[in-house]
C-alpha cells in the first residue's frame, strides 16, 4: 500500500520503514500510546499519506486533525493474516536479545514501541493466543466500518488491484501492476540475516576486540 499510494502521488507514506530509519520517531509513538497529547501535524510534517502500525492505531484522531483525510482500510484472510503476521513481524520484534537492546538504544526504542503500541496495546499482550488474536483484528474492521463515515471509507482487499483504490482517490488507473512487496518470504529473509548478525555479531566483535589489544601488546 505504500508503494502503490506514492505510485499514485499521495507521496511521501509514513510507514514503520520511517521509524526504523529514524528510531527516535519510536519514542513520540511510545509517549503517544501512553496517553501524551500529539501534535498530529507535527508528527506528520512532510508526509502526504500514512499507512502501517503505529500511525492506523490512530485512524479517527488524524481524521479529526486533517478533516479531508479518506480511509482505505486493507483487508485479508484473517487466518493467513495471522500465520503470516505471527511469523515475521511478531517474531522480529522477539528477534534481538536482551544484550542488544541494552547496547543500541535506537534497537531498545524500536522494540519497546512496538511492545507498547501494538503486542501490550492492540493485542492485549495476548498476539500468541491464535483466535483471541483474529478476534480483535476481525473486531478492528467493524470498529472502523462504525466510525469513518461511508463516503471517506474504501475497504479494501490489494487482490482488487487499482481500479477500486484509484475510484475511490480520484486518480488515474496506472499502466502497471499493483505493487507486491514485503511478502512473507521476503521478510523471512531478512529475519534470517538479522539472526545471524545478533548471532555472530559478539563473536566477531570480541574477535576483533582481542586483535586490536594483541596488536597494541607487540
């Protein structure tokens, strides 16, 4: 959805990408979510569309900061949305151990936002108990099919691909496929890298520590 709403000029997207490039955009969403009054404008400057945790959490405050916003609501299989979010972005926020998150602030920031906002928050801290879980994301769509008005809100499954999406926005209908990116097996991957780097990361590290002093001592 992020690279399709650029695609189509509502660029740039505030998505989780943008914090994990800028990590102390975790600590405003962490302070949000604890009840800190946002200054919506300012958390958005220079962003023309949001997509993505944490910024859909808060759907009917930015409606109410930017009046003319519409709602596209993304829908999916709840059970695949569930296998599929269960084994990566969960897992990822699991992935780095405690040593890490003790050394690299940014790494801290960015998994206790993600705790706060999102596992502790929307999912009560219950996400591993599979049905309680599909229960609230199934609730989630009743709830803002109740407070967007009919007119501001397309829901949307991506498998439609542009021609409802660019209907609804008022735009174009690009000459190219809808985009798919950041599918399960892709983020797999990078799952994999990350846990080799936390892995070896020490041992090289320590390698490279007592290289250094073998190399003063001669």
């Amino acid at each position: 959805m992020k690279a399709a709403l650029e695609q189509l000029g509502f660029g740039p997207c505030y998505h989780m990408a943008e914090i994990i490039k800028k990590p102390k955009r975790a600590v405003v969403w962490s302070n949000i979510s604890r009840g800190q009054p946002a200054d919506w404008h300012e958390v958005m400057r220079g962003y023309q569309s949001a997509v993505d945790f944490p910024a859909c959490i808060y759907y009917r405050e930015l409606m109410q900061a930017f009046p003319d916003a519409k709602v596209v609501h993304t829908v999916r299989d709840p059970e695949r949305w569930y296998e599929s979010t269960y084994e990566t972005v969960y897992q990822m926020t699991n992935l780095s151990p405690l040593w890490a998150r003790r050394l690299i602030k940014p790494l801290r920031n960015m998994v206790e936002m993600a705790t706060i906002t999102v596992w502790d928050g929307v999912f009560k801290g219950d996400f591993e108990n599979r049905r309680r879980a599909i229960e609230i994301f199934q609730q989630h769509t009743e709830t803002v099919k109740r407070s967007v008005p009919p007119e501001k809100l397309l829901v949307f499954d991506v498998r439609e691909g542009w021609e409802p999406l660019c209907k609804f926005l008022q735009v174009p209908i690009p000459d190219t496929p809808f985009p798919h990116l950041n599918d399960t097996e892709q983020m797999k991957r990078v799952m994999k890298i990350q846990g080799l780097l936390f892995r070896w990361g020490p041992i090289v590290l320590g390698a490279a520590l007592l290289a250094a002093i073998v190399g003063v001592l001669r």
